[in-house]
C-alpha cells in the first residue's frame, strides 16, 4: 500500500522514486514497466530516490539496486534508519531479514532533471519533497497526503517540524499535483483548505 512512480523523459532518463516492491510479482511489474519505457525511449540513465528513510518506501530497494547498478539516493539525516533497517523490521514485529543496500547521499539538483528537492522533516528527519517546477508536480512522500499528513510517533517524528514543512509545500503553486506515499494523488490547493 505505499506508492512507487517511475518518472521518465523522452530520452529515456528514468528516476524510480520510493522502491517499495515487497514480492517478486511486484518487481517483475516494475521491472517490465521501466524496460518498455527504455525500449520505446531509449536506455539512458535510471536514478533511484527515496523521499525517506522508512521500510515501506524502501521494501524493494535492494533489489532495484541490484536490478539498475545504482544506489539508493537518501537524505543524510535518514541514512542511518536505512542502514539498519533490520531495527525498522524487529519495531514492527516482521519477521523478515534486512538485507543491505548501497546508499548515496542526496545530490541537491539530479542529473539529467529539472528538479527542486525540498527538505521536508517532520514524518522523518531526513524527509523530502520532490519538486518537479516545470509539469508543477511534486511527490511528497510521507509529509502530504489526500485529506492529510504523515505521522509523528516513530523514531525520529517531529510534529513541530512536520507543521513547517506542510506551509513550505503550501508556498507552491496551487495547481501542483501532489503524488503522495500513500494513497491517490491531490493538489496544493486542495490541501490548502484542509491542513
């Protein structure tokens, strides 16, 4: 039930955001759904994101990271969470093993995209928004959802800072579309009325 988007260009630059594949089926889906794009755009580079550090986001991570070459992108601040996600697993009673996954900080401007990565804690220290300025869209993570906001009770949740991060994603246009973690897409305006 967490979001996982796939935001391509047409020269086949791909950016995977929050790979939350938690079953083979699932991976094979996305697997599929990024090599169509590359076939029909061209095989340039795939970047993988994750908008923090929580397991839900990152199920799939160390099999995208494998799958791609490429490291998962995170906020400095969450890498610690991520690093030891076996500590997230025994929290939630899971009875899974954590397997590792390379890590990369956060680059303030990706390659290849037109993008605004906005700090946004308060659901995580190291969580953040990302702003897509010129199709006004933004994935919000755990920060913004439809008809709400991300939760302050885990390790690391700060309601003070959560609160300032929702009027600073107020502060973009109102016709943004927000492409939350969970749940169906809204708008900034929408939002605005409700927060």
């Amino acid at each position: 039930m967490t979001n996982t988007y796939v935001v391509h260009d047409e020269q086949g630059h791909v950016l995977l955001i929050d790979p939350a594949c938690s079953n083979a089926y699932e991976e094979q889906v996305l697997h599929a759904y990024i090599e169509n794009l590359r076939l029909e755009h061209g095989d340039n580079s795939l970047q993988i994101v994750a908008t923090h550090g929580h397991l839900d986001h990152l199920w799939g991570a160390a099999w995208a990271t494998k799958q791609y070459g490429q490291p998962v992108m995170i906020a400095e601040s969450d890498r610690e969470m991520a690093t030891c996600m076996q500590g997230q697993y025994d929290l939630f009673g899971i009875q899974r093993k954590a397997e590792a996954f390379p890590i990369a900080n956060w680059r303030w401007g990706i390659e290849n995209w037109k993008l605004d990565v906005i700090p946004t804690p308060g659901h995580t220290p190291g969580s953040v928004s990302l702003y897509l300025p010129e199709e006004k869209t933004v994935f919000s993570g755990d920060t913004l959802f439809r008809n709400g906001c991300g939760r302050t009770d885990l390790p690391g949740g700060n309601s003070y800072q959560l609160m300032e991060s929702l009027s600073r994603l107020m502060t973009l246009p109102a016709d943004t579309q927000v492409y939350p973690g969970h749940g169906e897409t809204t708008t900034i305006e929408e939002e605005k009325d409700r927060i």
